[in-house]
C-alpha cells in the first residue's frame, strides 16, 4: 500500500491541493479539480491502494470538506496524533487494526 501524505500548511489553495492529488494518484486529465470530481475518482478506485495522511491546516477552507469527501469515499477512516488517514484499497477492504500492525 502507498502512503501519501497531504501536508495541508503546504498548500497555498485548494486548486493546489487538487493539482497535487491528481499527479500523485495519477488521475486522469478529466479530472475536475473539484470536491465532487474528488469524490467520483476515490469511489470508482482510480486512486488504487492508497492510504492518504492529511495533515490538517486551519488556514485553507478546503481541509474539513476535504476530510469529508475522503472520509465519505474511504474504506478504512482512523485519526491518531493529531492526523487524518483514509485508506482506498483496490483489492479486499482492510481491517482497521491491519493499518497500524
């Protein structure tokens, strides 16, 4: 499983933060850029065997409706150390304990 890490203190805005998701799971050039568009790539598996940590930032609107499209898509949601993580596996739904051995 690939581990990607959203550093939201590092993302100047939400067109940034969809730019950065796109490359870093291959999205394909349709996408929309957009919350909704986020949505229908993370539900229909194009993001893969993923698990996402989302390190929060109050500076930027996008991290709570971020937070909820991922945790609305996700198999697998956990919060440890002040962290986000949500986990889209393409293969068999993981057990929540499975993640943190």
């Amino acid at each position: 499983m690939k581990l990607l890490l959203l550093d939201m203190n590092e993302m100047e805005s939400e067109e940034a933060v969809h730019n950065y998701l796109m490359e870093k799971l291959a999205f394909p050039d349709y996408y929309g850029k957009n919350l909704d568009a986020l949505s229908d790539m993370l539900t229909d598996g194009a993001a893969g065997n993923v698990c996402v940590e989302l390190v929060r930032c109050t500076a930027l609107d996008a991290p709570v409706k971020l937070e909820t499209v991922l945790e609305d898509a996700a198999q697998t949601v956990e919060e440890r150390d002040g962290k986000f993580y949500a986990v889209f596996a393409g293969f068999e739904p993981l057990e929540p304990s499975s993640m943190w051995g």
